[in-house]
C-alpha cells in the first residue's frame, strides 16, 4: 500500500457517478477504446499506484455486473457533481477504511493520467489539505487528494448547495502540481464521441 511520506494512507475513488449527458446518455464509464471500458482502463492505471480503490457510481446494472469491484452509490442523491463523489469517498473511508487519512480521487473520464499521479502528490504535500492536478495552464480539481478532516465541512458546505470544485476549495490551504504536457494532455478529458475517437487515437498511439 503507498504511503504518504509521514506515513498516512490513502484510499483511491474513481469518480463515475455523473449522467454523461454528453454521450447520449451512455454511462462513459461502460465507453470502449479498442474494446476496452474506460473503466476498467482506469481501475488499470491506478492499480499500478495503489491497492485500496472504490468506484463510485449510481449505475445498478454496473454494480451488478463487476462483482470483483467495490462500488459505492452517492452518499446524496439527485447527481449533485464530483464533490457529492469526493464525500462520499471521505464517508466510505471513514466506514471501512478508517487507517485512511486521504482520499485520492481520479475521474472515470480522464484514463490517460499520469502513473506517478500519487507520489507526485505525495512529494509535494507539506501541510495542505488538498493537493490537486495542474497541466499546462489549466488545474484539474477532479483530480485531487483530499484531507479527511475536510469530511464535515465538505458535507455542510454540500447541503448548504455549494456544489462547485472552487468554491469548496477556495476555503482551504491548497497545493497545486505541475504535470508536464509532452505528445497529449495526461489529463485529456471524454466528455462526448468526438472526444471519445481522439482518446482512441491517443490509446493506439501510446498505451497499446
């Protein structure tokens, strides 16, 4: 199990609990490149960086068919956006995994991300609560490592309707990380088909 460097240990969340309006309202994380769902794309990748991984998804059918997978409804009903998933990691780990200090969260859309995403985060952590992504000028907060103390806070600031990444994030120290941009965005992000082909191009190119 990786480590923050003073010892703390953190649970992975991927983040598929959105309705993908933009893919005709497939659930992306059942989306194929080369035959291959994007999520299990991504359970892959992130393997590779740590053992302790929960999907969060509202997909019943989903849930149903993996049974080799852990999957975790949201903790709020109605798709209230990626911070309802990042609570619902933080309740889960609170729950079931409560040596967990953190919760890394990576979204099912984005499988291209780096495979050092975890050490990079845990390299630069000095007192922060949140560390998040950043490649070339653009920060990707889906993509981020977060303090379970944030838990109640978090859940407060979600009922009082705060739903936005930023707004949440704005209140607390946080570090930003640098992930260089070499032949494509490691970030680079499916939101529709077109999207979808260019990923496919990308996965040919450099994951087959």
């Amino acid at each position: 199990m990786l480590k923050i460097n003073n010892g703390q240990k953190v649970l992975v969340v991927i983040l598929a609990g959105g309705k993908s309006r933009r893919m005709m309202g497939k659930d992306k994380s059942l989306a194929t490149i080369n035959k291959k769902k994007l999520l299990d794309i991504c359970f892959k990748r992130i393997s590779q960086q740590s053992e302790m991984i929960i999907i969060n998804t509202n997909n019943k059918s989903l849930i149903n068919f993996d049974k080799k997978k852990t999957f975790v409804k949201d903790h709020f009903s109605g798709f209230l956006g990626p911070l309802s998933g990042v609570l619902t990691g933080m309740k889960w780990a609170k729950k079931y995994y409560p040596v967990a200090n953190w919760i890394l969260t990576v979204p099912v859309d984005s499988p291209f991300f780096p495979d050092d995403l975890l050490k990079e985060f845990q390299k630069n952590l000095d007192d922060e609560l949140i560390v998040t992504a950043k490649s070339g000028d653009k920060i990707h907060p889906v993509f981020s490592m977060w303090n379970l103390s944030l838990n109640k806070p978090l859940e407060l600031s979600i009922k009082q309707g705060i739903l936005k990444i930023d707004e949440f994030t704005k209140n607390f120290k946080t570090k930003v990380v640098n992930f260089p941009i070499i032949d494509y965005d490691p970030f680079y992000n499916i939101n529709n088909l077109e999207d979808l082909s260019v990923a496919e191009e990308i996965h040919d190119k450099y994951f087959s």
